[in-house]
DNA sequence: TTCACCTGCAAGAAAAAACTAGCACGTGCC
DNA sequence: GGCACGTGCTAGTTTTTTCTTGCAGGTGAA
C-alpha cells in the first residue's frame, strides 16, 4: 500500500533496489525474516557488507530491523521486508520530479 | 504493458531512474517529444551532460531516439519516452532476483 | 579461560558513476 | 567569411558508491 513518494523519496527507493546483493537481500527476507549473521551466511557475503547493504534497504524504508533475544540470551537483530508497491510510468515519474531538491527548483 | 523483466533488466532501467536528471528527463519528455540541444536549455544542464543521460535511458528502453529534418535542413535527434510499466514489490523482486546474473548463479 | 556465536563501527582501497571541457563535423543565413 | 544553430565524440577530473580489513564490545557453554 504505498501512497505516491517525493521526488527524493522515490530516487532513494530505486538507487536502493538497483544492486544486485539487495534485490536478494529483499528476496531472501520475503521468504521470512532472518538475522543479519545467518542472512550473510545465506547470501555468501561478508557480514560488513551486508550490514552496508540492510542500512541502505532501512534507510529507504523497504526493510525494518527489530532487536530480538534468542533462547541462550543472545540479542538478534532480525530484519523483515516492509510490504511496499511502487508502481513506474512516465507519468508517476514526472510527478515525482516535480519534487526533486537536487540543485535549483523547477522552471 | 510490460511483462516480467530479468533481474539485470530490472536493475538496470532502476539504476536508470534513479537520477534526479534523468527523471527530469522523462518529465520532460512525458510532455511531447523534443530534441537534444533544446531539452539542454530547458533543463538548464549542459548538453554532453544530457547526451550521457538520453544515452542510458534508451540504453535501459525508456527513451527512444529518431533522426527527423528540420524546415532548414538540419538533422535533428527527437528523443521520446516509451510507455512502461513497471511494479515494484517484494515479490516482484524476489522474482527478478532468481534471474540476476551478477557473480555466481543462485545455491 | 577459551571458544563460538552474536553485535557494531571505521579507516582505507577499489570500482563505478557523474560531470566538465574541448574538439570534430555539418547546415543556413547575414 | 563569420556567426548561430544542429550533431558526435573523447579524454580527464571529480564525486559517489562499493567492498575489504580489522578491531571493538557482548553472551553462553565446554
């Protein structure tokens, strides 16, 4: 369910979904949550790359993180797919642009 | 109308447009057609820099590009948009992802 | 204590993208 | 001819992104 996106908004949501590693991250997560040391094992890449990648994916809004303590106390820090839809035409683009804050306005 | 693209594809035409300039462009472009030197003024960036940026976006199929005479005799480049549709969800790019050739196939 | 597992962070290297500056070519018109 | 307009290309710089390496902290269990 997603409303429309400033044009900042929606910049940072592609730039995000456009690398390989998190379009699998997003795939790997919509099977069901998972931890970030497990995810990376899962993915086959380092675990301080994948936490690059997990902030990326949160700071565009797409994955959320939630602390968690495991049966031997140990704290987990789960990540899970937010359900999004964003739908690209040439006119949701040129809406969005609209909005755009990168240098001067519009004309 | 599209149809399911390939996680290359896909990651590709996002990167495409997720750039401020080039989501201008479409804007633009989304109003009528137009060609380059012209769009150059009316965007306010140089035209190298949007020649580089037409260059991508018909790279990734969003743009189209087509020679026409002027009144004068001059060959013009008239750019225009191509109609697509894209979807993004987690599903959608759980899909793509099985697809993405980027270093190793999948497990 | 030592080991295995979890987390976080940051500095520096490597790779990719964006942008500028400058050149080439062509045309019609004053 | 000189100017204004159209096109293309390329070399080099700047900026951003990506990735590695290495270290810090914590826990429970043998």
């Amino acid at each position: 369910m997603e409303t429309s996106h400033s044009g900042d908004e929606l910049a940072r949501i592609l730039a995000t979904l456009a690398n390989p590693h998190r379009m699998r991250v997003i795939a790997a997560l919509a099977h069901g949550r998972n931890y970030v040391s497990a995810l990376a094992r899962e993915l086959g890449i380092s675990r301080p790359l994948l936490q690059l990648h997990l902030a990326k994916l949160e700071a565009a809004g797409l994955v959320t993180a939630a602390f968690e303590l495991s049966h031997d106390g140990k704290a987990m820090k789960y990540y899970d797919t937010v359900p999004f839809a964003v739908t690209l035409t040439p006119q949701s683009i040129a809406l969005a642009a609209r909005t755009l804050t990168t240098e001067e306005g519009q004309s």
